[in-house]
C-alpha cells in the first residue's frame, strides 16, 4: 500500500507546501517541487504523519524512484520531438541549422530558393 498523507501538523508555508493536502502520496508531493530532504525535515514531531509510517530512507528511496521515472518521461518526450522532425535540423545542402517544417523539409529556405533562381531548362 502507497503511504498517503494522514496529518499535516504544520503551518504550511512557501507556495510548494501550500499545496500539500491530506491523501496525497509521496510522488505527488515531489511533483509539486518537494525533494527528500524537505519532505525528511517534516517527519520529525510528527509534523507530516504518513499511513503507512514512512522512514527518512522510505522517503529518499521513493524520491530516488520518482526522479528516474521523470528521466525516462523526459527522454521519451525528446524522442518523439525528434522522431517528429520538426524543429532545429541541418540543411541538407548548405549545413546550416534551421528550423524545419517537419520530416519532408531538409534544406533551408536560403538553399531552396537559391535552386530555383539557379533552374534554367534552357
Ligand atoms: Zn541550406
């Protein structure tokens, strides 16, 4: 069972533990800017009681989880801006960053609109 908050006995302060509520799990409360050691620094006196009771160790094993987790979220999403194609990318002739319409667009408008000037079928 995920340790939920039962008690906050503290007067919430700063807007990260504003927004602390009972019922909330440990994730969500680093997912509101929260790390280990403030979450650590309120178990003491029983100022932040969780149920089941959490360790300081409980607490930086569940933070460690939490931050690989928003690692790999991040990883993935920058691999889907890639695998999309649009964005910064080299132009295929000139090798100048540009910012490209998508996968079907790899020369810059620089370079595109110098083949046209230079296209003379006669
Ligand atoms: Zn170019």
């Amino acid at each position: 069972m995920e340790p939920r908050i039962t008690k906050i006995g503290f007067k919430p302060i700063g807007r990260r533990w504003i927004a602390a509520r009972i019922g909330m799990t440990l994730p969500e409360l680093f997912s509101l800017g929260l790390r280990a050691k403030d979450v650590c620094a309120k178990l003491p006196h029983d100022w932040l009681v969780f149920d089941p009771k959490v360790s300081e160790t409980d607490v930086s094993a569940a933070y460690n989880g939490w931050r690989s987790t928003q690692r790999k979220v991040a990883a993935l999403a920058g691999h889907e801006r890639r695998r999309s194609g649009k964005g910064p990318r080299p132009c295929m002739c000139c090798k100048k960053t540009f910012k490209s319409e998508g996968s079907h667009n790899r020369i810059c408008r620089y370079c595109t609109g110098r083949a046209a000037a230079t296209y003379d079928p006669w």
